[in-house]
C-alpha cells in the first residue's frame, strides 16, 4: 500500500483516524435508528387505510420503545 503516495505510513501514523474504516464496532440499535431504517408509505389523509396505517405505526413505535426500555425478557425459549 505504500506505494500509493505511502498510504500504509499515513493508516499507521495516523491510526486513530482510519479505526473506523478498518476496525468493527459494534453498535447497539435504538428505537430511532430502526425507524430510520423504514420508509412508511401512507395512503390519503383521511381514508381508512390512513387510520389503520397510523394506528399500526404507533403500535410499532410503542413496541420499539418497550424494547428500548428493558420492558422485555431478552431470553427465549
């Protein structure tokens, strides 16, 4: 890799900089990084779909949200 303009002598004296491009980390999810993951598609406001689409996403909110609080025993089985 030294080759390139000595890029294995920058990764190495500067290590601290490149941890997250070559090291894993682990991260716990929250609540909100799964909803970001999502993209919810609402029917029109007003219509019935659209009554059940935001009583089905408050359920789902209120799940992620027990879940993020311990609510649950982790353990299965």
């Amino acid at each position: 890799m030294n080759d390139v303009n000595g890029a294995w002598s920058m990764v190495t004296t500067h290590a601290d900089l490149f941890q997250g491009m070559f090291c894993y980390k682990p991260k716990m999810l929250c609540g909100d990084d799964v909803i970001n993951l999502c993209q919810v598609n609402y029917g029109l406001q007003g219509s019935n779909d659209r009554s059940l689409e935001d009583t089905s996403i408050f359920g789902w909110e209120l799940f992620l949200q027990a879940i993020e609080g311990n609510y649950f025993h982790k353990d299965v089985g």
